[in-house]
C-alpha cells in the first residue's frame, strides 16, 4: 500500500493511504529505511511511504519511493541534510520586510536549499511595507508576490500560484508561514508572537504538517533561525544563480571563485550581476568545501 506522510512528530507519522483514501498513525519498521545518503530524518512530510496495515488504523512503513523533490537543509550539529518537505511542485520562500527584517542572503541560501521544483518568493507582511531589495529576485526570474496574511493584500494572486500544486512554506521564523496558510487555507495552526518567540529563542510551528483543501495543497513547516545548504550538490548551487548562467569562463566548468579568466567579475563591474548575490554563491560554496565527506565520518553520529 502506498502512504503519503502529512505529519511527522517524532517517528511517528501520519499516513494518508493512497489507495483506501483515509489516515493511518504508522512507523518505521526496523532499519529497513537503509539508504545510501546518511540522513538526520529518513522521512519527510510528502514523502510516498510503502508499507502494510496492521490494525485498523495503524500501519507498518517499509520502503520510501525516491522524492522528485525536495527542501533540505544542513543540519550543522549532526553534519547531516535534514528535509524540511519533500515532493512539493514549488517550494514558497516566506519572507518579511521588518519583523523579521528582509536578509538576502538568507533567502539565497534558502533558494540553494530547494532541489527538483520551481521557487517562488512570498513577501508576507505588506501591511508593515515590502523590502525593495525582492524586485531584484523578481528580475532574476522568480515569480515574487507581495502580500499580507493580515489585511489580505495579494492572497488571491498567491491563491492562482497555489492551485492544483502542492506547494511547501518555508523560512525564517516569525515570517508568518503559518498565519498565511490559517488565512489561505481557513485552517488554524498555533501562531506566535514574533517578540515572545525571539526572547525565548523558541519557534511555533514544531512539525512539518501538509493540509489539503479545495484544489490546493501546502505544507508548513517550522521556522529555521539560519539554514546552510545541504551537501553536497555544486549544480544545486548553480542552479540558484541563474545570473551567472550566462557567464562565458576562459575555462569550461569554470566555479566562478577567483580562476584565472573567469568572467564574472566583469559582469559585476558592469551590473550583469548583483555583488551581494556573488557573495552568497562564494559563501555558499566555501561553507560546501569545509563539510567532511561521509566516507570520513562515523556512522554513529
Ligand atoms: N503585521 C503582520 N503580522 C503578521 C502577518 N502575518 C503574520 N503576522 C504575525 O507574525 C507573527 C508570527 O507568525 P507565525 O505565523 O507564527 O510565523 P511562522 O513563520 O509560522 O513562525 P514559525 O512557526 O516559528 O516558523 C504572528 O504574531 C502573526 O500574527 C502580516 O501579514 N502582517
Ligand atoms: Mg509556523
Ligand atoms: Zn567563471
């Protein structure tokens, strides 16, 4: 039987069976979940689970189908990818002009983490005014809304780029992920107070849950205070800066970190490419450099 995972909390899941239409509370039999990755979470809301039933309403997962796609991040104190939502169409970058303030490299770093499904860019919090610094990403190709869970500003053209996709919420903390999904989705997540969270140090949302309803699916997920992009994938990162794409390198596969005939310092001199996006790229791929690999690494951490 083939489950999707709507909700992970500690090893167990909720399972939606494909096949009977209803939910099924279900764990991990065994170690069966070996992969060939060493991953901190072998499953991940989304993710398409085998497994059996063995009451009437709980079940036994023992394969995960491979993810089409995937948001993932680097969870720095296990040195493992971790995944946040897998399978989502798109994956919707919440992010706000004041509280929290706009951090673009946080959103670059965010957009390297989102693997195999197109990006979109939420600007939540129009009612507190919208960064200038977004209409950059909007140039760069990716479709960017401005909107406010609050007032309702824009959630019928976020609704239109939601339909008939699964999309999964992710960003920083205190965005407002939650609170815009309760008002797109007519559901009712907790919600935090961004100033109770920060003096705590804690986030609201504790697992990631997918809600479906009237044609549109999302995923919400917990709020991260930083993210690293995860190991190892140097054409992940490319694919995030498409403006250095077009880059023609004296040498074929060229990084862009400081080779000989690299071409695109001369396309920041010339405003082809954004500095600040530069930075993010090197930093990216430095932060990829210091990681050990597996082979290096015991299994038991
Ligand atoms: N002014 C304003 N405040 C908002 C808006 N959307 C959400 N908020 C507030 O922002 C705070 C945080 O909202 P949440 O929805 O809990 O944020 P989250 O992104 O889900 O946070 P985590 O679950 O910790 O990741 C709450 O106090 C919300 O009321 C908005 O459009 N305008
Ligand atoms: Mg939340
Ligand atoms: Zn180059």
């Amino acid at each position: 039987m083939h489950f999707q995972i709507r909700r992970a909390i500690n090893n167990i899941y909720q399972a939606y069976s494909l096949e009977e239409g209803r939910l099924y509370t279900a764990r991990i039999k065994g170690k069966v979940l070996q992969k060939d990755e060493v991953e901190y979470n072998p499953v991940a809301v989304g993710d398409i689970a085998i497994g059996e039933p063995y009451s009437a309403d709980e079940a036994l997962i023992t394969a995960i189908e491979e993810r089409h796609s995937a948001f993932r991040r680097w969870n720095v104190k296990k040195e493992m990818n971790q995944t946040i939502a897998a399978n989502q169409d798109q994956s919707a970058i919440v992010v706000s002009s004041q509280s929290p303030p706009f951090r673009p490299r946080f959103l670059d770093r965010a957009i390297a983490s989102s693997s195999g499904c197109r990006v979109i860019i939420v600007m939540n919090k129009a009612d507190q005014g919208i960064d200038s610094g977004i209409e950059l990403y909007g140039r760069l190709g990716f479709p960017v809304v401005c909107v406010s869970a609050r007032t309702g500003e824009g959630l019928e053209e976020l609704k239109a780029m939601l339909k008939g996709r699964v999309t999964a919420f992710v960003g920083q903390s205190g965005v407002g992920k939650s609170t815009l999904i309760n008002a797109l989705m007519g559901s009712e997540q907790r919600t935090g107070e961004v100033s109770w969270k920060y003096n705590r140090g804690r986030h609201t949302t504790n697992h990631a849950l997918y809600i479906e309803n009237d044609g549109i699916a999302v995923i919400d997920t917990p709020g991260v205070r930083e993210i690293e992009v995860p190991f190892e994938d140097e054409a992940l990162v490319k694919e995030a800066f498409p403006e250095l794409s077009g880059a023609v390198c004296q040498y074929p596969g060229c990084l862009h970190h400081g080779e000989e005939g690299c071409s695109v310092p001369g396309m920041i001199e010339r405003g082809e490419v954004d500095e600040g996006r530069y930075e993010s790229y090197l930093r990216i791929l430095q932060s990829l450099e210091k990681r050990r690999p597996f082979y290096l690494r015991s299994r038991r951490k």
